[in-house]
C-alpha cells in the first residue's frame, strides 16, 4: 500500500475540494475561514440559513454541522467537514441498529464515494439525496453510525494507488451486479459482480410483482403499430449476474425486444425492484402477469443486507470490503 504523507487526510480534501470553493456571497465571507477550513461542499438548495453557533448553522428550520455559503444563483452550500458530513450519511443509508461491522463497512464505502467522486470544477461536491448519498444534517444522526464514522475515521478503500470506485445498494439478490453491465464504461475488476449468499434476510431478497398487460402495453407501444396488445413477456438475454439485460415482448404483431432497463424505467423503479428477474408468469386467466425477481436496487458494490448477515457471522468490515471489492485494500489516509 502507497504511504500518504503525514498530513495526507487533510491535504486530501482541501486541495481538491476547497480549490475552486467560490469567493462567498454575503454576511458569511470570511477570508480566514476560506483558506483554513478543509470542507466538502454540499448542495442543499433554495431555503432559509442562518447560524446557530460556531459549529452548527440551520437550514429550513434544521440544523446542520459546519457552515454555509449561498451560489450565484442563491442556492445554499454546505461547508461541513468530510467526517462530520459522515455522520448524517451512514445513519441514512443503513439502519442503525444493524452490526458495528456492517455500519463501519458503510462508513468505509461513503468515505471513498465522497473522495472517488468529488470534482473541484463543480460549484459544489455533492448533493445530499440518494443521486450521491443521503445526508439529513444533525438530525438524523445516531450513536451507532457515529461510532462507527469514528472507528473508521480517515479510512478509505484504495485501488492500487486511487481511491475504488464505490457503489452500494440494499439488497444484491444473490449475486452482485458488474457496473460495466449496470452503467457501461470501463469493466473494473472490483465491480465485476461477485456470488452474494448472506443477503436473505432481506424483505427484498425475493419479490413478486403483477403487472397488467394492457398497462403494459400502453407504458412499452413506443414504436408499435397502433392496437398493438403485449400478451407475454420472456426475458430474452441475461448478463453475468444474471440479471435480465433484454426483454421479448411477445405481441399481437409479433415479438418486440426491448431493454431491461427501458421496461423497469417505463413500470417504475419501485414496481420492479432490481433487474434480477428470475421469470415471468403469464396468468392464464387474467390478462395479467407476474415478475418472480430478487434483490433491491442496482447490485453493483457492496450489498448491504449482505453485509449485514456477514457482520453477523463475525466477519469485520475490513473482511466484508474484501468480499464485495476484491483486489482493493483499505488503507489509512494520514498514515
Ligand atoms: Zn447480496
């Protein structure tokens, strides 16, 4: 593992992120503040801001950790420093009452996220929804999740000298999703998708969905001739994982073939939870059918209910990291 200088945590954040930090608009400007403070930036929208004290200031009536700063166009940033900002992000995107090891294992992943993707061309690092990662302010923190921000702290998962690429989600289903095959782009060799056998717990592991078909049809008759009526579905390609990559639509007018993806987008993300279909099932006596399918979300990276059931077999954050990125390895950033 490459050893970062001594000051390499700090150094880290403040030269990419706070670089092209703008001059601040307003009552906030303060030149001391601006040079000194390492922060990542934070887009939290048009609203109300104010300070409540040294550390902590409101936005729309909530509080949030470090400062703030309004863009051009006055939308408010927060200037909060990279741990802090941790704390809010890990109690959101896993329950806290789940294992030490699996929070700690989050810690890790959203510590890396914010490191992988922050780019200091942007006005601003992140935004705090599940387009980057969820981030409530004080508010939703919790002593777990801060616990294990802080067990963790400045620790990072590298890829020979960067930081991975990271991505979570909920539930894998079984086996977790190759981001060539997700996203397309370069295949990483620690996102190439890996066998999952600790997710079952999960409400999500396996689902059935019912669709009706002229719904269907109505939502895929982009390109069909009018009058067009879907009257089955196969799924007709499937990529490594065994997620479905192309669905036959089978027709009135013959067969159609669309993308996974497209169909999920067209139903909705949230009726058809991941794009591990297992097979439909042409109900013989309704027009309708039904998707039997597993997982939640897209798959690529770490599974979360699979950390979970790692952690609860004993296995440490640092060995559950190792199973869901092979060939990365955790490394110290001040170390
Ligand atoms: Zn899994």
């Amino acid at each position: 593992m490459t050893r970062l200088p001594r000051s390499g945590f700090l150094s880290l954040i403040a030269a990419p992120l706070l670089g092209a930090v703008k001059a601040p608009q307003g009552d906030d400007a303060d030149p001391a503040f601006w040079s000194a403070s390492p922060a990542l930036r934070v887009l939290l929208g048009r609203g109300e801001a104010a300070p409540l004290s040294a550390e902590l200031f409101s936005f729309n009536g909530r509080p949030f950790r470090g400062k703030f700063s309004r863009l051009a166009d006055g939308q408010v940033v927060n200037l909060v420093d990279l741990e802090a900002y941790l704390y809010s992000v890990v109690a959101a995107e896993m329950p806290a009452h789940w294992p030490a090891q699996a929070l700690q294992a989050q810690s890790i992943c959203a510590r890396t996220y914010v490191l992988q993707r922050s780019d200091p061309r942007r006005e601003y690092d992140l935004i705090p929804s599940q387009l980057d990662q969820v981030y409530n302010g004080v508010a939703g923190e919790t002593a777990s999740t801060t616990d294990a921000v802080r067990t963790t702290a400045a620790t990072v998962l590298k890829y020979g000298n960067n930081f991975a690429r990271i991505a979570y989600s909920s539930c894998c289903g079984g086996h977790t999703e190759g981001s060539a095959d997700a996203w397309g782009g370069p295949s990483l060799p620690y996102l190439a998708g890996v066998p999952c056998t600790w997710c079952d717990a999960s409400p999500n592991f396996r689902w059935t969905r019912v669709f009706a078909l002229g719904e269907l049809g109505a939502q895929l008759s982009d390109g069909m001739p009018p009058g067009t009526q879907v009257q089955d579905l196969r799924v007709a390609q499937r990529d490594a994982s065994g997620r479905a990559r192309q669905v036959e639509l089978v027709t009135t007018e013959g067969s159609a073939f669309v993308a996974a993806s497209a169909l999920r987008r067209a139903v909705g993300f949230r009726e058809l939870p991941s794009l591990l279909i297992l097979q439909f099932q042409r109900d013989p006596n309704a027009d309708r059918i039904g998707a039997q399918g597993g997982g939640l979300g897209h798959g690529v990276g770490l599974c979360q209910w699979g950390a979970r059931g790692l952690a609860l077999q004993g296995r440490t954050a640092v060995e559950i990291l190792g199973l869901y990125f092979p060939a990365t390895s955790v490394a110290h950033l001040d170390r």
